[in-house]
C-alpha cells in the first residue's frame, strides 16, 4: 500500500495543476502548492549507538566492608574521553574501591584506578592499565532541548553492555539532594543500577552526560534517572588532569531567593535576584564590601535568578578569578569587584 502513495499524490497533484490552469483562464486564483512533507524520524538509531558503544566500558568492582573479611562486588560503567585515554565515571560507585576490572567492548579486561574524584557532582577520573578504547565524540548538553532523543549505554545490573532510548525529560535539575552542586539532565530513558558512570548520548552519537542516579523506590528504572551534563564533567576531567583534584570558587555568603513577598517585605526595589543574609568573616564577599541586605542581581552579567544559581555561578570560577558582582544596597544601585576564594574542603 505504501509504494501507491507516491503515484496517487502524484495523479491528484497533475489533477490539481491542471485545474487551476483551468481555472485561472476564467479569471480564479490559483490553489496553494501542498505544503513540504516533514522528514520522518529515524526507525533505527544504531548508526549513533554504534560510533559511541565502543567507547563505554564495564566496571566490575571489589569493595570490602570496614571490619569485613569477605570482599563485595559491584559493577558500574564508564566513558573513555579525550586525547589522554582517561575514563569518566561516577564516583558513588568507585569511591574506596579495592580493585576495578574493566571489560572494554573489544573483549580486554585491564584493572583500572581511581586518579582523582568530585564527590560535590558525584563524578571520578579513572585510568586504565593499557591501550584505552577509542574515545567518545563529545556534543554539548546546553544544546539539549526537552523532547529530545537520547539514549543511555552502560552495563545495569553487570549483564554487559546495554542501550536504553528515551527523551530529554528536563534539563537544569537541582534541590534533588543528590550531589552539592547540582544542573541535572533528566531523562525517561531507562537507567539501572550498573549504569552509573555510564554515557548519556544524542541522536548523533555523541556524549551529552554521564549518567548519575535514578528516582526509584524499588530500586529499579521508574523512567525518572539523570545525568551530569557533559560540560560539567569535562571540567572535572581537565582539572583532575592536571592537578590530581577538583577546587572551585567560593564567595563566603549565604542567602535566599528574592520572591514578591520577600521583596515586599523587606521593601525591596524588584522582586528578582539573591538576598544575601550572611557574609563569613574574612571572606571575599567581605573583602569586596557585600553586606547582609545586599541583593545581588547578576554575576559577571548573567542573571542570579536563585542563591543555589549563584552558588554555580561562583562555583565554576577559577580562584583568583575577579567577578563582578550587581545589584542593589537599598534604593541604590549596587556594582562591586570580587576576587573569587578557593572553596574550603568539605563545605556544605
């Protein structure tokens, strides 16, 4: 029946020209082109799978128990990335690992260690003991749109390597409690235990994230998992990289979402931006003259809609950066310079 489709649009179309030559002799306008049909979607999305697969390996991992003699086992997945041949993967799931064996898509096994770790975005660095695997091509999670295709690749449950379909569910998820500085990719693909450290890729096949954590009751894929953007983790590669370890910016404030009631209440000039309700001791904030009551409006011009925005913002600034920081003190309009600190270790 399809192979008719083609010549019968193609009579009604030959019908309708002549038609409208027809009628245009008589003086009536001439009927609209028919509009340009849609590009279909793809039935297959193996061509991606197949240029990123290669570049997902399988940990199987051994951790022991403090006081335990008998060693655990557990499995999770991992990325290789860029020219070095290192690996991305989660850091739940290879923090205080005794030994990691990793079983490249070519047949290898090699053990593998731990070369540095972010607990803050729950994302690890490893290296391989021998040839690694082709690297990934890398895309760019800030190109994510709600809606589209991306698919999860890694080893749930230590069944081997496994690829998972699903959409873009949302993008910019925080407050989930799962890392300190969250900016998750939430996706409907299905993600399982195992899958951490795993690749998160567009329809071109290319790296958009690595797959972090679901939202399960049961332990099992609810359709609700998300990913680390893959900006967010080339940043902690590069640093651990270089430095054996992962530093940030750090202000030294605390404070809270302008809302109209706040804004209201405190007589504030636009219900938007940070109100800022503490400044440390000795701080850069303190250094560059931000007090309590001030609200901060924008970091270095890109807006601060949220504390937790701004605490990104700061985050992802090298220390000794100088940032500007606007806003307002009262009625007044308010433009300071801050050299970003490093952040303290274990700071909440």
């Amino acid at each position: 029946m399809s192979s008719l489709r083609p010549l019968a649009y193609a009579a009604g179309l030959a019908l309708a020209v002549a038609a409208g030559a027809w009628l245009g002799s008589r003086g009536a306008a001439t009927p609209a082109a028919p509009p340009e049909p849609r590009p279909a979607a793809p039935l297959s999305y193996a061509d991606p799978v197949a240029q990123a697969a290669p570049s997902v390996i399988n940990l199987y991992i051994v951790q022991r128990d403090r006081g335990a003699q008998a060693a655990d086992r557990s499995n999770a997945s991992a990325v290789a990335v860029g020219p070095q041949g290192l690996l991305l993967s989660s850091y739940h799931a290879v923090a205080g690992a005794a030994a990691i064996e990793a079983t490249l898509p070519d047949g290898r096994t090699l053990s593998a260690r731990v070369l540095g770790g972010d607990p803050d975005t729950d994302l690890a660095v490893l290296a391989l003991a021998g040839p690694p695997p082709v690297p990934i091509a890398v895309g760019r999670a800030s190109d994510l749109r709600v809606g589209d295709v991306v698919l999860a690749i890694g080893n749930p449950y230590g069944v081997g390597q496994t690829v998972t379909h699903g959409v873009v569910s949302a993008t910019g998820r925080s407050h989930l409690g799962l890392t300190r500085f969250e900016n998750f990719i939430q996706t409907d693909a299905a993600i399982n235990p195992g899958n951490s450290g795993g690749a998160l890729i567009n329809a071109r096949g290319e790296l958009v994230g690595i797959n972090a954590a679901i939202y399960s009751e049961s332990g099992g894929s609810h359709g609700i998992g998300f990913a680390v953007p893959v900006e967010i983790a080339l940043g902690v590669l590069r640093q651990v990289a270089a430095k054996g370890r992962v530093t940030r910016g750090w202000l030294g404030i605390a404070g809270q979402d302008v809302t109209p009631a706040l804004a209201a209440a405190y007589g504030l000039r636009e219900p938007r931006g940070v109100l800022v309700s503490t400044v440390t001791e000795g701080s850069p904030a303190q250094r560059a003259g931000l007090r309590p009551g001030d609200v901060i409006a924008a970091v270095d011009g890109e807006p601060a809609a949220t504390a937790f925005g701004v605490l990104n913002q700061v985050a992802v600034r090298e220390p000794g950066a100088m940032v500007r920081l606007s806003g307002w003190r009262g009625g007044q309009r308010l433009e300071l310079q801050a050299v970003v600190g490093e952040r303290p270790d274990g700071l909440r």
